[in-house]
C-alpha cells in the first residue's frame, strides 16, 4: 500500500468535456487532482464550454515523484495547456484555478491572455509566523511528514472530512491505508515551490487585463478571507468579488455553499459568452 494509491481511480486523469461555445482551462489545487474540478467542469459544461481539466506534474498518481517537480514545472503545464487552447482560435478563453491552482492561473493570464479569469481561495499566502522563514526552515529541515505533526485521530468526523478533502478514494478504516498515510513525507522544498506561487500571483496580478471572479470561503482555515482581501485591490477595477459562508473546498456539490458557488460562478461565465 502507498499513498500514492490514494489517487488510482481514473477520475484523478486529466480529462476534456466537449462543449460548442468558449473553452475553459481549469486547474486543480494541492495536493488535489482533477477529481475536485469535476463538479465545477460539469456546470461549465452544462453551459456550453469545452472544459478541460489538468494534472500538474507530481500530483495524483504521481504524487511520490513531487519532490522532482514544482513551481516551473506547474506553470509550463498550465501555460502548454493554455496556449494549445488558444491556438485552436475559439473564443472566449477562460482559466479558472483552486487555492494553489488559482495563483497558477493569475500568473498565466498575464501570459496567455484569456477573456476571463475565474480563481477559487486564490493561494498567496499561509498566515503562520514561521511562513516568512521557510526558505531558512527548508536549509535545516528537509521533509515533514503533514499528517504526523500532531496526532492523527482516525475516527474524529472533522479529522476524517479534512482528509477526505485531499484523499477522497482513500478508506481510512483500512489499516494499510492509515500506515501509508503515516509514512508519506512531504519535501520541504515542496513549500518553497507553493510559496513562490503565491508570491508570483500578488506580484502579477496587476498585470491581469481580463475580467476576473474572486470567490473566498469566510471560514478558510488555509486561504485566508484577509490575505484574499489583500489581493483584490491589484486587479484594479477588474475584479469581482464574493464571500461565500464555507471554509476552503468551495467546489463539492454536498456543502451548502456549493449552489451559491455555482450561481455566482455561472453568472459571470454567461457575461463573457455573450
């Protein structure tokens, strides 16, 4: 059993849905895959877009291959992805990115220049002391295991719904599943890489020319409503904004936030098929 296991079922692929108006690039967050953009690729799709979800390198059945991937690695898979899209000359483009992947697509619209620019708990930041002295912390330390930094209670329902966010195939009653969790480690580095996403997504975003949808989670325990709130006055006039009562997965159809999500996000993808 390893944790890489987790992420065997094919809904973790990349994979296209066919529409016959605009064409939307989505991108998932960390350590996701393209299963949480399903919902959301679906709705788009239902409207008319040809949707088509990545994988960035070093993620779902490849996570244990992550510490040979990172920052560039990511971007060049976006932007490929991107500019494969454009090429075909259908309009409009749109790139929309999770947490993570939301500061991913900030940094490629400033490359790409798609008509619309939809990003979910845009990653910038993690508001922790420590987060300004990674690069000094990475020197010393050089991987972690997330899951052993405090005791993991396998049965609590909050513990369980939390990981289930990052790992929704994963059985954790099944005691192979529990040891493989406990054993993954995370190279330290790897933050160093989410860390330069974020600050690339703040020092871009006033390069930003298209329309963009800012939606954040009140209560998110990673994406901050303030570090977003932060980020919002660098797209100018640009953007629009909503607050959303959830906490950082704003993309699952059975949280109560979803259809408010939905509505919000379907809105403003009608505006640019006009």
């Amino acid at each position: 059993m390893t944790f890489a296991s987790a992420f065997k079922d094919p809904k973790h692929h990349a994979f296209t849905l066919t529409g016959t108006k605009g064409v939307a690039l989505l991108v998932h967050g960390f350590p996701g895959s393209p299963a949480e953009m399903r919902p959301l690729a679906e709705a788009l799709n239902k409207q008319g877009w040809t949707v088509r979800v990545i994988l960035l390198p070093g993620f779902g059945a490849e996570i244990e291959k992550l510490p040979r991937r990172g920052y560039t690695d990511w971007m060049a898979a976006v932007g490929q992805a991107l500019l494969e899209m454009k090429v075909r000359g259908t309009r409009p483009l749109l790139v929309v990115g999770h947490s993570m992947g939301g500061a991913l697509a900030i940094n490629a619209a400033t490359q790409i220049k798609p008509e619309g620019l939809i990003v979910y708990s845009p990653f910038t930041r993690l508001d922790h002391p420590l987060w300004r002295l990674l690069p000094l912390i990475s020197t010393v330390v050089k991987s972690f295991n997330p899951f052993t930094l405090t005791k993991i209670d396998f049965d609590d329902p909050q513990t369980r719904a939390g990981m289930h966010e990052f790992m929704p195939d994963a059985n954790l009653d099944d005691p192979a599943v529990r040891a493989a969790i406990l054993k993954f480690k995370l190279p330290t580095s790897v933050l160093l890489h989410i860390r330069k996403a974020g600050m690339m997504a703040v020092e871009s975003a006033p390069e930003v020319k298209c329309q963009t949808l800012i939606v954040q989670g009140t209560r998110d325990p990673l994406v901050s409503a303030q570090s977003t709130k932060e980020l919002l006055p660098r797209f100018g006039n640009r953007a629009v904004y909503h607050e959303v009562d959830a906490e950082h997965n704003l993309l699952d159809p059975a949280l109560p936030a979803w259809q408010q999500v939905e509505r919000i996000t379907l809105e403003f993808t009608a505006m640019l098929l006009r």
